[in-house]
C-alpha cells in the first residue's frame, strides 16, 4: 500500500504587512525569518541531517493559494509523490495543475471538499 501523508512539510498563511508580521513573530516568539520564511529542522529517520518544515507568510495579494479563497495553506510531507498522485486521481481527487519537480522537491497541489488547497512535498534525498 502506498504510503500517504509522512509529515508536516510546511504551514503557509497570507498577512496584510509581512515586515511587521516577520518582526512580530520574531520578538514575540523567537522565529528568526527570512524574507521567504523560516525552517524548522527535526529528525526523520530517512533524512536525519536535512528534514525540516517550512514556516512562510505570502502578500494578502498572492495567487500561490488559488484557487483556494482561504488565507493559508498546508504543506504535507510524502515519500513517494508520484505513486500518490496516481492513486489520489484514482481516488477522484481534484489535483491543481501538473506535480513539478525542483531543486526544492517533487511537489503537486490538491484540493480537499471545503476548498482548502493542500500542498503534497517529497523533499529531495
């Protein structure tokens, strides 16, 4: 059986003015972010040194959620992206776009009943 959902790869939410929202969690709960964001690495038995999850604002303009209307978007850690996408279209679930494959990963975008669209990640070996 296709192993499905391994993690949390990331957690991606809209603000209104992302320097003050960099600045606010960083005094307020210790994120020292990037412009991009930031990371938090942990231990994961396949990658000990590199896995982490990514923590990121977006502009309250961005279309990087859509077509989701929602002003957040999670990001979930996968072993095998492209035997679970098969299955999920087998599934009937809606994907967004074509699965890209990057320097960063392997990543596609799917959408759950409520509109939220979900970011699936194989992070690279």
């Amino acid at each position: 059986m296709t192993k499905r959902v391994t993690g949390l790869g990331g957690i991606f939410f809209k603000v209104n003015d992302k320097a003050a929202m960099l600045a606010w969690y960083k005094k307020h709960l210790g994120i020292n972010a990037e412009d991009w964001g930031a990371v938090f690495k942990f231990t994961d038995d396949k990658q000990p040194e590199t896995a982490y999850t990514a923590w990121s604002t977006f502009k309250a303009d961005t279309t990087y959620f859509a077509p989701s209307n929602k002003d957040f978007m999670i990001n979930y850690r996968v072993d095998d992206l492209d035997a679970l996408v098969e299955l999920l279209k087998q599934e009937g679930v809606q994907l967004i776009g074509e699965p890209t494959n990057d320097d960063f990963g392997k990543f596609a975008w799917i959408m759950d009943p409520e509109g939220n669209k979900i970011e699936l990640w194989e992070q690279p070996k």
